[in-house]
C-alpha cells in the first residue's frame, strides 16, 4: 500500500472510543483524584476559560475532570492547517507527576491514539517540573508538533502531501468519523453539521473558513451560527459574488468574514451574508435621466473605479445594488455603494 492510499485509509477509519486507552495513568479512568488536583484542575481550567489559550480549545470530560480533550485550531498557510482533537490524562496527584497526551485526529505527525513520548509527558517523568501550568504544557506541545526533526514513541512524520491531506479533511473526518467530537464539542459539530448538511456551502468549501479560532463562549458560537445562516438565505447572491473573485480574493473575503477579530464590516460578502436587501436595479428604485440624489456605484475591483452614476429615488443606506440592464435580465454586475 502507498502512503498515499494508508493516509486515506486511516481517514476512513471510525473511532468510536469513547474513554482513552492510556499506558501510564490508567487509575485516573476509574478513581477519583485527590482533593488538592481536583481543585487544581478545576482553577486551572477556569482560568484557561477567562484567558483563552491562543487556538486551542480544552473540554473536559463531563464525568471525569482528569481527562481533558482539546482541539487545536490549526493557522491557515501552516503545514497543520486544520482541526485536530487529542486528549490529555491527568495523574491522580496531578502536578506532581506529569500528564499523558495522545493525539485522536489523524495529522502525519503523530499516530493517532497513541501515548506521545515527550520530555513534558507521562514517559519521561523524570524531567517533569511541578511548577509547570496547564497552559505550558500545552505551549511545549504545539512546539513539539511543529519541530519535524524531533524523533519518539508515537511520532509517525509522514510526507507533506499526507499531512496536506489530513489538514484538508480534518473537519470533515471529526464530523463524520469521531463519536468522541459529536458528543462532547456540540457547538463545533452543530457548525460543521449546518454547512455539510447544505451541498452548496460544501461547493463553495465554507467549511474551511469557520472554527479557525476557538469558540471559546456562547456567544461567538451563536454568532457564527447566525453567520451561517445567514449564508444559507443568501446562497444564489454569494455564488454570484464569489464567482468574480480569483481564488486569493475569494479567500481573503471569507477569512476576514469569519474571523472573530475582524474589524472590516463594511466587505460586499459581509452585507449580503447579513441580510442587507439586494434589489435588482430598474426604473422603479433608479431613474438615469433624473438630475436630483445622485450616487456613485463602484464594482468591487480594487481600481474602484466608477462604472455607473443613477440618482436615487428612494434613500436607504443598507443597499447592495445589482445592474440588470442587458436584455435576457440576465445580472452582468454587481455593485456595492461608497458611502
């Protein structure tokens, strides 16, 4: 078999574990821990909630708080550009002894579901420091996935085209393939769940956009919902618009979109997407030959040069105008107003 064809392989593979399967800190899937780490790990994950870790998002385990999954949220132009889901395992006298980590997602760097062999892991317990935070940890981790010249247990460092492969499908494989992701990261699935549902956002590759930063409260989750949906009301206008794009102006449009951070609301895709009226340019809202309220449209070329003046007959700011003046009413343009 190619390592090619064992990359799509192992895409195709379910999992369905639902509790890890550890070599070190087996007695922390059955026993409840000491007071002290329970506490430790309750602060520690609060404090992780109120000062989120830069693209990574931690769940722990609803009847269990010594095991905790997370998903890493992958930088766009990275090798390991997806959505990627692992576990950790806390030992029982957590911190005094170090964690267990494996890796759940398929990535090419790492065996999936296999214990990692880490100077900051279960393995090397010698190395380990007690003073180490959750937060370090996890910062060593994404470190380590990064450097390909490390070597250990659990390492697998398959091709670029594989590890290109993995990232592509990432979201796809947790939605369809990883019970553990359903049942535990509901808000993500529901995200996913809303575009792999609809055959056009799927086309239109949207899935590769959304959850490029954590959720990290319900209120971004309900925003990106929304957002979604939104999408979903407008999808024959977007086709239109993106259709125009080159890929690089298609991508950049849909990033800035998506991302949380973004201050840039005023975007054509970003008025359509939240249900700013689209009207059909004719007579009845636009007289060319009257001389009273005009306006300039600018297509969205980044030369924004003027290509049509019309006076307004009817004032409204929130207006994305589309020419239709071609005899099959066919749309030829689309235009958004310079305020």
């Amino acid at each position: 078999m190619s390592q090619l064809s064992r990359a799509k392989s192992i895409l195709a593979a379910r999992d369905q574990t639902l509790i890890p399967v550890v070599i070190h800190n087996i007695p922390s899937l059955t026993k409840v821990p000491s007071k002290s780490t329970l506490n430790l790990l309750k602060k520690e994950y609060l404090r992780l909630v109120e000062t989120p870790l830069d693209g990574i998002t931690f769940k722990p385990d609803e009847s269990n708080i010594c095991i905790w999954y997370f998903l890493i949220h992958g930088k766009p132009g990275t090798t390991y550009c997806g959505l990627y889901l692992g576990v950790i395992v806390f030992p029982l006298n957590f911190p005094y002894q170090p964690p267990e980590i494996q890796m759940i997602s398929p990535t090419g760097r790492f065996h999936p579901r296999v214990t990692l062999c880490l100077t900051i892991s279960s393995y090397h317990a010698e190395t380990w420091n007690a003073s180490w935070s959750i937060q370090n940890f996890m910062i060593g981790f994404i470190s380590f996935m990064n450097d390909d010249n490390a070597v250990g247990i659990g390492q697998s460092h398959e091709g670029k085209a594989d590890k290109e492969l993995y990232a592509r499908h990432s979201k796809h494989w947790l939605y369809g393939k990883c019970d553990i992701f359903k049942n535990l990261f509901t808000d993500e699935y529901e995200v996913l769940d809303m575009i792999y549902k609809h055959e056009r956002m799927t086309l239109l590759s949207i899935d590769e956009y959304v959850l490029r930063e954590p959720l990290q409260n319900q209120s971004r989750a309900d925003k990106l919902k929304q957002q979604i949906r939104n999408i979903c009301s407008n999808i024959a206008e977007i086709e239109v618009i993106l259709s125009d794009y080159s890929a690089m102006q298609k991508d950049t449009e849909l990033h800035e979109f998506f991302a949380f951070t973004s201050t840039n609301k005023e975007r054509l895709l970003g008025g359509v997407a939240h249900n700013i009226p689209i009207v059909i340019v004719d007579s009845d809202i636009y007289d060319s030959d009257g001389e009273n309220d005009d306006i300039e449209l600018y297509s969205d070329d980044d030369d924004d040069e003027v290509l049509e003046i019309y006076p307004r007959k009817e004032k409204n700011n929130d207006i994305i105008v589309i020419s239709d003046e071609n005899e099959d009413n066919r749309v030829i343009e689309i235009f958004s107003e310079e305020e």
